[in-house]
C-alpha cells in the first residue's frame, strides 16, 4: 500500500536506505547513505514538531509567554548563529543590517524568533549566492520586521498559497509545507500581520508586524 501522509516521505527513505547501507561494503556508498539518512532524519523531526505545534494551536494550547526582549541583543545572537550555520557557503552574506540604537519590547521571545528562524531558513535553502539580510524597522503602529533575500523568488500565482498548510514552493527542497502557516498563526496571535513581497528570479522579502506601545520601543 502507499502511504500518502507526508510523514512517509522521510520514513520511508530511513527505511529504505538503512537496508541499503546494512547490504553494501562500499565505504562511499556507505556515507552517501548515511547522509541521505541523517537528512531525512532531521526532516521527520522537524516535521513532528511542526504538526505538534499545529496541533497545539488547533486546541488552544501553544504556549505564549510573555517578557521584556532585547530585540537588537535577539538578532545578533541569530546572526551569529545563521553564519556559522552558513559556513559552508562564504558566497552569501548573511547580517543583521537594519535596528534601532536601543529597542526592548514586551512579547513573547521564543515565537518571534520562531518566525524570524524560518523565514531564514527557507532564504537559505533558496539563495545560492548574493545575500540574506534581515532586521526591523519602527512604523506608526509598532515594529515591522523583515528577512530579505537574491534567491529565485516566487512566482505570482504562487504568492497566495505560501501561507497555507503543506505548500511547498519547491518538491525538490527539504521541508515539511508547514513552516510559514505556523509563522502565520504565530504572528496574529501576536497581534501582526505578516505578507511576502518577490519578484520571480530576483530574490524575496519575507514580513512581519509587531504592535508595540510606543514607550517600549
């Protein structure tokens, strides 16, 4: 029988390439294998924390949890981490490029940098060279933020499912379709709103908005 869910794809290729790899004694074989299982590892995982988190939305449960955040503090600890990450590709310059002096908020930390990690990661799986450059911005209704890419862009017919569940702008790039109609649910239950703006072959701007009381920022 086959399996249609999207959980299959990646358990299906770890089941398949783990008996591969048990019956050959080739040692580059061997670590090809091993690769395409470690992938396919990490997809399945991401995968089951995305329909957790899917799911804890659906019931009301997802945790927000609320404290005063450094926002310049925040993205340059992501900056750093997203190069190191990068390491591998020195032909794409990754930086924080757009702040404020000082800039501390009440919200909840961990789903804002949910939202600003994924927008990264899909710039990463889809800029082969240029830059990723990524920031916020203060607006008449509180912080804009942004991650802004030189990849391959969207096509316009595409630009109104990316937000929707299982959409995958590329069958061939690793991820679970899930990612940004978390970010969605994330971003309004803080209150913003959130939108892409692309041009097919010219690179995407991934946003969000944050209201913030003027006195906090």
């Amino acid at each position: 029988q086959t399996c249609a869910l999207p959980i299959c794809t990646p358990l299906n290729a770890i089941v398949g390439f783990s008996n591969i790899l048990a019956s050959t004694d080739d040692l580059e074989d061997k670590k090809e294998f091993a690769d395409i299982i470690e992938n396919n590892n990490s997809l399945l995982l991401q995968l089951i924390n995305d329909i957790l988190d899917l799911s804890k939305i659906e019931a009301g449960t997802l945790e927000f949890i609320y404290d005063m955040v450094d926002i310049n503090e925040m993205l340059r600890g992501l900056e750093m981490s997203y190069r190191q990450k990068n390491i591998e590709h020195p032909n794409i310059d990754i930086s924080f490029t757009s702040h404020m002096d000082k800039c501390v908020i009440y919200t909840e930390k961990n789903r804002v940098m949910q939202v600003i990690s994924n927008f990264l990661n899909n710039a990463l799986k889809f800029t082969s060279e240029g830059h990723i450059h990524f920031g916020y911005e203060e607006q008449e209704n509180g912080l804009r933020f942004f991650v802004s890419d030189t990849g391959k862009g969207i096509p316009v017919e595409k630009q109104g499912e990316i937000f929707k569940r299982f959409v995958k702008l590329d069958s061939f790039t690793n991820g679970t379709g899930l990612g940004l109609a978390i970010c969605q649910t994330i971003v309004r239950k803080l209150g913003g709103e959130i939108g892409v703006l692309s041009k097919e072959g010219k690179g995407s701007t991934f946003w969000f908005t944050l209201p913030v009381r003027p006195g906090n920022c």
